[in-house]
C-alpha cells in the first residue's frame, strides 16, 4: 500500500513537471468521499457495507484545451482517509476500512461565459482498493490487511469555474465513479458487485 502511494506521488509530481512544460491549467482540489458500495459479508449483522461511509481526499488534475469547449487532461485521486465502518460490543469491537485512489484519463467539455465557467466531465482509467480489518477486545488488538487489488473505473460529473484574479479561478463539481468490481481478496468479503462512490470537491485552480 505505501508502495502505490509512493507511486502516486511521484505521479503528481510528474504531473506539475508536465504542465510546466506545455499550455495547460492545474487544478487542486478538496472534499468528501462518499461510499456506494454493493458489497456483502460473512457477518452482516456486525458490518454493512451498503451503509454509506466518507472519508476526506484530493485530487490534482491537470488538463489542456483542444478548442475552446474541450480539454482532455489526466487526474490522481488519493483520499486522505478511507471508508469506515465499525461495530461494538460490550467487550469488543470490530473495524472494517476500506481505502480507495485512481489515476484517470479525463475529457472536459465546458460552456464559458462572460463570469463563469459551467462544465461536464467524463474519465475512465484505474482504480486501486484495499481492505483492513482491526478487532479490538480489551488490551488485544489485531490488524489484517487485504492485499491492493485494481480494477477499471469510470467517472461522470459537472461542476463550474470562477474565474479570480489573473490566471486563477475557483472550481467546484460533483463527481460520481463507477467501479465494476466481482471479487475482493479476503475470507469476510463473500460477494463485490460495485465499488461506486460519490464525490463533492472545491478548490483552486490555474491556468499554465
């Protein structure tokens, strides 16, 4: 899992290299993911994971414009939490989490006028997950990490631009993935029909 993050990293970096080089605008941004996930488990009565969970997460996109209406870009989504869900008992508790980031290829299509910048989006590329669970009774306390599994990933959403001072502007959109996902290693995990999730992201951005 560091080992991706890593990879990830160096991503982002290599993005900001890109970007530099080439005519293109640079988004940042901030906000909340939100869990819709078709997953069962060996003990539904103590976990369900069709009960929504979110966690905080960015994402650093970049893209350039072919004409005045469509930019084709590329983006790295990393949370900076993961999904949660956890029950307790009178002696003990049990935590499942489930972490989540991806790196797709974007296209952009936008309608620009005089103050803002209406836009929808679409992206396809990969989506990387792992899960971990931790059992606590007393001073016992144990992890068990899933390994990472990928799987391909399909992103729609709108938002809008604000333009700011010069080259900066504000951006917000609303984003929701679908991830076709059948099997996720780990004996609790039974049944992975969807790994879908909503996203609600603000942020900064500027043009390179």
């Amino acid at each position: 899992m560091e080992q991706n993050k890593g990879q990830l990293a160096s991503f982002a970096i290599l993005l900001l290299i890109v970007s530099n080089s080439m005519a293109m605008d640079l988004v940042f941004l901030g906000g909340l993911s939100i869990s819709d996930f078709s997953m069962e488990t060996q003990l539904p009565e103590e976990i369900d994971f069709n009960e929504s969970s979110g966690t905080s997460c960015m994402i650093l996109r970049t893209s350039e414009s072919l004409n005045s209406s469509i930019a084709l870009g590329i983006e790295c989504f990393v949370p900076t939490g993961s999904y949660k869900w956890e029950c307790e008992s009178d002696s003990s508790s049990r935590i499942q989490q489930v972490g989540e980031w991806h790196i797709e290829l974007c296209l952009r299509w936008q309608y620009p006028t005089n103050h803002i910048t209406p836009f929808v989006r679409a992206g396809a590329g990969v989506h990387w997950s792992y899960l971990r669970k931790t059992y606590v009774h007393g001073d016992l306390e144990v992890t068990d990490n899933d390994p990472v599994t990928r799987a391909p990933g399909l992103t729609l959403g709108a938002g809008v631009r604000i333009p700011l001072r010069g080259s900066l502007f504000l951006q917000g959109e609303a984003d929701y993935s679908l991830v076709s996902r059948d099997e996720f290693q780990g004996w609790q995990v039974t049944e992975v029909n969807n790994m879908n999730s909503w996203k609600l992201m603000a942020g900064l951005g500027v043009e390179l």
